[in-house]
C-alpha cells in the first residue's frame, strides 16, 4: 500500500499502530471512567425535590471500556506475536473497537440507554465523554484493521537473531571443534 500515505510495512508505521493504539486505548479507559450522562432524580417519588445523578460510561456502556483495555493489551500483543498472532490479535481489535464504537454511539444516539432508575430521555443531559469514546474505539479498529493488513511485515521481538547461523567455520579452531581437519 505505498503511495501518498508510504508503506505500511515499515518500521515507522509499525511504531504509529503501537502509539496510536496505546493512546486510543487509555483515551477509552479514561473517557469511559468519566460521567457521560446526568439527570435529576427524585429523592422520595412523587416529591418536588430531586437531586443530581450522574452515570460513568462504564455504568452505561462497558463495552467501550472493554475495549480500551483490551487495546491496551493488544500492544503487548502485537509487540510479542508473530504474523499468525498479529492477525488475531488485529482482528480482536477491529472487533472490539467496532463493539465499543457501536455501544458509544448507542449511548449518543439514545441519551439515556443504560440509565438506571427509569429516568426518562427528558431529563438526561449528555457530557461529551462518549464522543471521545466513539473516537477512541474507532481508532481502535482502525489499527486493527492495518495490523491485520500490514502485521505479517512488521518486525518480530528477537526476529534479528533468526536464521543467521553461518554454515561455514569461523575459524580453524572452531572447525578442530567440530571434529573437522583444517588442514586438508
């Protein structure tokens, strides 16, 4: 995939997927830790005093912090697999990222989807917490989908010491010690 945007392949965009990845990932867990949504609810029913609620994302929508953290670990993954196990783990990651992106925009979509107590839509105010959820998962299976389109070329923890053993002895000791007469 070279042109406008370079090669996938490289080591540069192997180290963006991973930066992109971590921060897309704790924007998740974070966004997902604040309140997204605050609503007045009544203290006795059927009494004019009320009081204000406010609910997490992780109350209201636990798949988008699912899948922060599982971005988050699929850092480590990528950093320690080969090209079978980056193919898995970047399809994890385009899962996960589409299931948080989609139980976000529910939440956006909705205002008040999860929200315990039957609060009504009416009294729900939305933060903006969810769109930088919506965000996050979205860049989540965005590198998913490049670790599994690009992943099998990316370099390999300790893939520099494969496959470089000489075939040759390095010097006449070494060929004595192989059983081998150097002499001849």
């Amino acid at each position: 995939m070279a042109g406008r945007w370079g090669s996938l392949s490289g080591r540069r965009a192997y180290a963006l997927a991973l930066i992109v990845l971590l921060v897309a990932g704790a924007a998740v867990v974070v966004s997902a830790s604040m309140p997204w949504a605050t609503a007045g609810v009544p203290l006795v029913p059927g009494s004019g005093t009320s009081t204000e609620q406010a609910w997490t994302g992780s109350q209201i929508a636990p798949m988008s912090r699912a899948a922060g953290i599982l971005a988050i670990a699929g850092v480590a993954g990528i950093l320690a697999t080969g090209k079978v196990g980056r193919l898995i783990v970047g399809l994890l990651l385009v899962l996960a990222g589409a299931t948080g992106a989609w139980a976000s925009a529910q939440v956006i979509a909705d205002g008040t989807m999860g929200l315990p107590g039957g609060t009504g839509a009416a009294d729900a105010s939305l933060t903006g917490w969810p769109w930088g959820a919506l965000a996050g998962c979205m860049l989540v299976a965005l590198v998913g989908a490049v670790t599994v389109r690009a992943g099998r070329a990316w370099p390999r923890l300790g893939g520099r010491f494969d496959g470089r053993r000489s075939t040759t002895a390095a010097s006449p000791w070494d060929a004595l010690d192989a059983g081998e007469d150097p002499t001849a």
